[in-house]
C-alpha cells in the first residue's frame, strides 16, 4: 500500500507572529520556519503504518517556494521514503493546494491520503475535503485512532462532544488531531539518509493545475486588545464585583 | 440575493452554532433558507421554520442523511446549490467536515470561520491562532462560508414561520459507514453554549485535583467544565474539554480560569467571553492580561473559599 502525505512549510508554532505595519500581511521575514504541526502527525502516521508493514511506501508532497525542499527533507528524516515539490511563489489558496494533491493522486494512486486537519498559520481547515471529494474518497477528518485492516479504514474521529468512529473503504482520505500520535524526534543519522532520498520537482502547469487566487486578502490587521482589570484582594471582594459590577451571578 | 444554511441538528433540536450561522447569513443581504439533512428530521425542521429571518425550509429525510457523513450531506447540498448566492456552515466539527466539499463541488474558494461580515463578499476571519485578522473579498460568484459562532449574536429561535419544502434525499455513496457515536454524558451545559463556563490548566495538579476542586464551583454555578491544552495533554481530562484554537472556541458570560497561565492558543479560545475571572498563583502570568478580575494565590484554597462563600 502506497501512502501519500502532504506537508506544508509555516511559520514555528513558537513564534508570535507581528503584522507588518502597512497591514498587507503577517511579517516572516527572518521568522524560523517549521512543518506544520498537524503534518509532522500525518507522516508519522503514515511511517508508522510501514514500519507496521501495512504500507510499502510514503510519498511526501509539498506545495510552495523552493525552500520547501527543507520541509521535505525533513519529512523524509521522519521515514518519508521519496518527495515530491510543486514548486510555486504565487500565493497558493487551499483550493489551488487541493488541485495539485488532487493531480498527484492522479499520477501516484495512493490507497491511503494523510493530510494535517488545518495549516496553523490561515487556519482554514479545507484541503483534506477538498481533496477526498475531488479524488473522489471517503473522508474521516480530524482523526485521533487510525487501524487499516481488510482492506478497510477503521478511523475515530473528534467530533464536538466526544469521538466518532467511522469505516471506510480504501483508497481514503485522513485528516490528523492533536492525539493521533506523537511524532518522533529527527535524528543526524536520518538527517543525512534523507539527504540521498528521491526529491521531484514540478510546476504547476506540468499538472495542468490553474492555481490563481480567488480570494483577495485587504488587508491583515491586529486584533482587538483586551484591556487588563483589576487584581482583587480576596474571594469576598471578587464575589462583590462579580454580583454589583460585572452583574454576572 | 438568497443565501442557504446548513443546519446542524440531532434530527430532533437544532444546535446552537445553528443559530449563529443564520445570524450571519442574514447580514449578507439576503433571503435565508435552511436545510435540514437528516432521517426522521421533522422536529428539526420544526424547529427551524420558527427562527427569526428564516423564510424556507428545505428538508430532505433519509437514511443515507442518518449519521451526517461528509459524503452524503454534501451531496444533498450541492444537489440544491443551484439556485444559492452563499451556501453557510457553522463553523463546528460537522460543518468544517462538510463545507470544503461544497467549495470544490462548485469550484469556488471557502471562506472559512468569518467572524464578521463587511459587506456581502467581503468578511474578516482570524489567522495565526487569533494573532491577526485578515479581511478578504470573495471574487467567486458564489460563496461557501463557515461561520464562527461567537462572531454573530444567535438567531431568535421564534419569531419566524417559515414554510418547509420536501425535497428527494440522495442515496448513500456506499464508501463510508458510519460505526459508532461516543458523546460525553453529563448534566452540565454544552461548552459552546454555556453561559458561565470554569476552565482548569496544568496549575491544578492532577485529573483527581481537577474534579476535586473545580466540579464543586461548576455545580454551584450550574457551569460547564472546560480546560486548557497544557491540562489536556497532561491527561487530567479528555480532548473535548480543551479550550483553545486547537479546541473550543467559547464566548460565555463569565469565563474563570483557574490555574491557567493564559498561553495564546489559549487566549484565542475564550478571549471574547463578557468577563473573565483567572485565579492564579503566579501574578505575572499573562491570563491577568485579559482578565477582568484577576486574584492571585493557591488555587487549592481560594476555589473551595468561593465555594463556601458563593453559598
């Protein structure tokens, strides 16, 4: 079994990003850029999955600027056996992004999809959908238990609430939670075996993929501040407040 | 201009995130329809006829709809999209699960977890974990949009008098089968709908701690329980409890968070709750940076004080 796997390259979780002043967009310049947490989940999900000999092979693709290459690379250092780049410097909407996945499904017919639920820095959460319902695949998105057996994807899902569990047939689309899995640290050993692992590069029209924009961003601005309260002495007082001030209970 | 809302509801009630995307859908301008996709749904269409600014129902009942697969219910949508300018989701699990695939079923962009509306395409939505917002325009002629419920006040359940129109569901697309529902059994209130809501992280100690301490000030206040990642992924209680970006986005009345540092992800959950409480024993945590009253010290002791004293 052929598992495909797209990452994407964001800035670090642990940076508090700035906006830029002339509010055209976030400032990444200098910013230390990372995988997308959710992503370093899937491959490790799908790595798994090998190690488990249920799958045979775990493709990597990525959709953006040449430096990229790094983000596969270290999926690759994760256990990604090959990568595959779609390399673009357009803004890329999660439209485009479902496109060109979808084109690369076209070509390398995974039985299983493993996609990250939501990139943290536009947090749209789309291109899993987008994706199975273009390929045409059952989806279970937001997965934190993922068992391929008789040909079949049993995945628990985190649904508002509790968990739901669902089974469907292959070839299928996951999209990861915070609990699937917690995704092994890369080693200089596997640093340097992934340096001689097998990267494509393509464009987006050897897809034949249109990736134009259709949402124009105006602008990107702070938010709204929360102004600090105040600090009261003891529960008599905050209960007072509570009752005459904010009139709350 | 007409814009179509897909409800989210147990076939029987509808939930209030519903409530929420109907508000928006009202501010694009237009006339708003609501489908109801589900089996033996008629008390949520019912109930849907009567919301305030709803002026048809289409309810289409069966039992490929039961269990509200992403396959099946975005089928049934994209059958009647036809006619719509905007096609609005809640911005809950069932609604992000299914409202991609309308997008690419019409080869439109999705516009997703809007938490205002400026004009009929264009609407600010939250990046970065809440650390910007971005105001974007639409340039497709047709919309899908997720609605992220404390953006928009709810929708009055009453005042409407809608008509309901029964249209053919479609079959099952036979790929997914749905297993089983584990849901939570409790007597609080939901999260996303409660209006007073005690939030513990890793400051309380332990999960034992954690239902020690604050489950007696959550009954006293008829509170729903909530928590932050920290406390969640130091395992004192389940994922559903998390509050956050990666989790609940809350907005209730009043928000006490005991024994919560206030890291951005976070803040980005429960920053538009009307006042919030924290209680802390570290006075430079930065949960006193949004705090509305703020009382530094052991959680241990001031938690059962309140109790005490709340009466």
């Amino acid at each position: 079994m052929k598992i495909l796997v797209s990452v994407k390259r964001v800035v670090d979780y642990n940076v508090k990003v700035r906006v830029k002043s002339d509010q055209t967009g976030v400032d990444i310049a200098n910013v230390k850029m990372s995988m997308n947490p959710f992503d370093e989940i899937a491959i490790e999900e799908a790595v798994r999955q090998r190690e488990a000999n249920v799958a045979t092979e775990v493709i990597a693709v990525s959709c953006g600027p040449a430096q990229c290459q790094e983000t596969l690379r270290t999926a690759m250092a994760l256990g990604a056996d090959r990568a595959i780049l779609v390399e673009s410097n357009d803004e890329l909407q999660p439209l485009a992004v479902a496109k060109l996945i979808g084109a690369l499904i076209a070509r390398e017919k995974p039985e299983l999809v493993i996609l990250g639920k939501q990139a943290i820095d536009d947090d749209s959460n789309q291109v899993g959908q987008m994706v199975a319902a273009l390929a045409s695949m059952p989806q279970a998105t937001f997965a934190s238990k993922l068992t391929i057996a008789n040909g079949r994807a049993e995945v628990t899902r985190e649904v508002d609430g509790g968990l739901e569990t669902l089974s469907l047939s292959l070839p299928a689309v996951v999209t990861t939670d915070l609990r699937l899995n917690e995704p092994r640290y890369v080693t200089l050993p596997n640093i340097m075996k992934a340096k001689k692992k097998p990267l494509e590069v393509l464009k987006p029209a050897d897809l034949g993929v249109d990736v134009t924009p259709r949402l124009k961003t105006l602008k990107v601005s702070d938010p709204p501040t929360r102004k600090a309260g105040i600090k009261v002495p003891d529960v008599a007082s905050l209960i007072a407040k509570l009752k005459t001030e904010a009139k709350v209970i | 201009m007409t814009a179509l809302v897909i409800a989210e509801h147990d076939n029987a009630t509808l939930k209030p995130a519903t409530l929420n995307a109907i508000a928006a859908a009202a501010k694009l301008g237009a006339d708003v329809h609501v489908l109801i996709a589900g089996h033996h749904a008629q008390g949520a269409a019912d109930a849907a006829r009567l919301v305030d600014g709803v002026t048809k129902v289409l309810l289409a009942d069966g039992a490929a709809l039961a269990d509200g697969l992403a396959e099946n219910v975005a089928a049934q949508v994209l059958a009647v999209a036809a006619p719509y300018d905007s096609i609005v989701f809640p911005a809950t699990a069932y609604g992000r699960n299914i409202a991609p695939r309308v997008a690419i079923g019409l080869d439109v962009a999705q516009i997703s977890d809007i938490i205002s509306v400026e004009s009929p395409d264009t609407f600010t939505r939250p990046i970065y974990a809440g650390n910007a917002i971005a105001t974007v325009q639409a340039t497709d002629a047709k919309k899908v949009i997720t609605v992220r419920a404390t953006g928009f006040d709810a929708a009055s359940a009453t005042g409407g008098s809608a008509g309901i129109e029964a249209i053919t569901a479609i079959a099952d697309s036979g790929k997914s089968i749905f297993v089983k529902r584990e849901i939570a059994k409790n007597d609080r209130p939901e999260l996303t709908s409660a209006k007073v809501i005690v939030s513990g992280g890793r400051g309380v100690g332990s999960g034992e701690n954690y239902h020690k301490v604050l489950e007696p000030l959550a009954d006293k206040l008829g509170a729903a329980l909530g928590a932050s990642r920290a406390a969640v992924d130091a395992g004192f209680v389940p994922n559903d409890y998390q509050v956050g970006q990666t989790g609940k986005i809350v907005a209730p009345e009043l928000y006490i968070a005991v024994g919560i540092s206030g890291a951005i992800q976070h803040l980005a959950g429960m920053k538009d709750s009307k006042v919030i409480v924290a209680i802390n024993k570290d006075a430079e945590a930065p949960i006193f940076g949004v705090a509305d009253y703020g009382l530094v010290g052991d959680l241990n002791e001031i938690v059962p004080e309140l109790v005490k004293q709340l009466g």
